[in-house]
C-alpha cells in the first residue's frame, strides 16, 4: 500500500503556512491528508499557529498564549509568504474544511506551553462538536497519553526528532520520526507517520521503508512521486 500524503502546514512551500488557502491548495492538489499546530489563545480558542509567538508569520508580534482570538484577528497572516492577506485560522474553521472534503486531519498539539493540558482537554472537546477523521500527535509523551486518556478512539502519534526508542508507549498508535531519523536507522520506518518528506530520495526512502504517512510541505510533487510508484532497488543512503 503506498503511503498517504499529508500536507504539512498545508501546502506550505507555495502557500502561507496555516491559512485557509494553504489547506485549499493541498486539497485541490490530492493531499490525503492535511497537518496543523494549534496552540491555545488566552480566552481559550484553538488557533493554527506553530511558534510559540505570532512574530515570523504575521505582521504583528507577540505570544500566541497571552493574546485573545479578537487580537489575533487584527493581524495578517498570509502577507509575509507573499500571499493574499489572511485572518488567523482556528482550528474550528480547519475541521470545517476537511469535514466538507471527507480528509484526515493530524492535529499536533505544542509543549511546553502556559496552559499545560489545557490544550488536549480544549482538543478533545473540539473534536466532540464535527465529525471528522482525526489524528492527534504531540512530541510531549505527556501530552499524548493525556489525549488518550479523553478521547480514548482518536488515533495518536508520539512524534521524535532527537531519538527515536525501538518501543513507542501502549498510548501512541503509530511512531512519528522525523526523515532523519529514518535515515539514521536503516531497518525501521514501517507503518510510521514521517516527517517533512521533500526531497525525492527521501520520498523513495520512506517508500522503500513500508512509512504509513508522508507529511511533506509539497503535497503536488509528493504526490506524483508516490504515484509514480518510486521505489527504487538501490540500497538506502547513508
């Protein structure tokens, strides 16, 4: 079975990353799935944010945790990529858009933060109010267990990016390397969540190595690659 492709922050390369027109684009370009960070704003929304300050991809600055949703609002986040000027995405509006779309969503909740589990709790209630197919992931073991916890039949990924133990906890349902470390350790990498798969070689590396999930910035070209059945018989590199 070849791997599915999930657009990572959408398609992020061509795109302003966590903006609707990121994630439209993934979806008109056959993503299987879709992948965001959401981080808890002051009065308690789930926004789509990967740092922990609003600084790099909007026009203001900030931290995400000490800012209420209608301040977020006032600032552009799609102009700094060369986009069209965009509103902060919630996580709300997200699920909307895979649920019309019939796409998996990973959702990866960031630590440390001031809230603590607050984020999975808010998550989980989230999740109760749209039908959609949901993956949760979270480096923190912390994190992932406490999810696991509320909502015990949402699938989880325990994601690494220093080292990667040959055994994950009963809690994560799937390993979420990062390529480098599938790189590094030649006889692993089946049913994995692997992350962010651009370069061709690394693309054919994670099909030769059985990965469940491609989370790549460039969801077209990944696409085509994985489509095209790259898989070619040389050993893996170095």
């Amino acid at each position: 079975m070849p791997p599915e492709v999930v657009a990572h922050r959408g398609a992020s390369t061509r795109r302003p990353e966590h903006t609707l027109a990121a994630y439209e684009l993934a979806l008109a370009q056959g993503a299987d799935g879709l992948e965001c960070d959401v981080r808890l704003t002051r009065d308690g929304h789930l926004v789509c944010v990967h740092d922990r300050t609003i600084d790099r991809t909007s026009g203001g600055t900030g931290a995400v945790g000490a800012m209420t949703l209608d301040e977020l609002r006032r600032h552009d986040f799609g102009s700094w990529h060369g986009g069209e000027p965009a509103g902060v995405l919630t996580l709300e509006a997200l699920l909307g858009l895979a649920a019309d779309h019939g796409a998996r969503l990973f959702v990866e909740t960031k630590h440390p933060v001031r809230q603590g589990g607050r984020v999975e709790r808010r998550l989980a209630e989230e999740l109760g109010r749209h039908r959609v197919d949901v993956v949760m992931m979270s480096f923190s073991v912390f994190a992932v267990h406490r999810f696991k916890e509320l909502r015990p039949e949402v699938p989880t990924v325990l994601l690494y990016d220093r080292l990667w133990p040959r055994a994950k906890p009963r809690f994560a349902d799937f390993a979420g390397p990062g390529v480098h470390l599938l790189r590094r350790h030649p006889d692993r990498g089946e049913g994995v969540y692997a992350w962010t798969v651009d370069d061709p070689a690394d693309i054919a590396l994670c099909m030769r190595r059985g990965v469940r999930f491609i989370a790549t910035n460039n969801p077209a070209e990944t696409r085509e690659r994985v489509a095209a059945n790259l898989t070619p018989d040389q050993p893996d590199q170095p």
